[in-house]
C-alpha cells in the first residue's frame, strides 16, 4: 500500500489562522467577549463590566470587530458591539476545558510528588 505524503496547507489559510489566534491571546479581549456573552452592550457598559479604560477598551473592539468576530451598530449617539459568530464561545470553552484537565492533572502530580518526598 503506498504512502500518502502529507497534504500542506495552504499559507494563506495558515497566517489566517494565526491572525485568529493572536486577536484571542489578549487577556483584555476574552474579558471583552465573555462580557458581550450575554447580549449587545455599548462601550460606555463594556467599560464597567471589564473595567477597561475607554481608549484601551476601544483599541481592543477594534481588532475584535476588524477580525470579523464582533459587529458595531449605531443607536443614537452610541455605538453596540455584539458577538457575530457565536460559535467563538464554543471554540474558547474547548481551549478552557483543555487547559483546565491540564491543570488539574498537573495538580494532582504535584499532591502526589509532595506526598511521596514528605517525612511528615
């Protein structure tokens, strides 16, 4: 049986990806996201639910929408930003499950190394 050479991807496709990626490795930004969870808020009520300050705030709903995973109405004088692809919450509760088991699995190594070394 011949051996199938791995297929590459594309690397377009691939700094895509990465972009994605760097939108979400902001502490601030999963604060922005898990903040507009529940529903659309303008930046005046992301501010006091994150406690960003507005130029920060601003900076970061900027890459948030650029990167096509917020979208911005005007109403009135203000602007609402709300989650336009809701499986982004899908996709960071993965990430948050994985590290988690990671991290309670690193915990009970390190209860059961201390066990093992204690002579109390």
């Amino acid at each position: 049986m011949p051996k199938t050479k791995p297929s590459k991807a594309d690397p377009a496709i691939l700094a895509a990806v990465a972009d994605y990626f760097k939108v979400l490795s902001e502490m601030s930004r999963l604060q922005i996201l898990t903040c507009l969870r529940s529903g659309a808020m303008n930046v005046m009520e992301i501010s006091e639910a994150t406690g960003l300050g507005q130029a920060n705030l601003s900076k970061h709903l900027k890459v948030l929408y650029q990167a096509g995973i917020l979208s911005r109405e005007a109403k009135g004088t203000s602007a609402y930003y709300e989650i336009a692809d809701p499986m982004i919450f899908e996709f960071c509760e993965l990430a948050c499950d994985r590290i988690s088991e990671r991290v309670q699995q690193q915990a009970a190594s390190l209860k059961s190394l201390r066990n093992k070394t204690s002579i109390f």
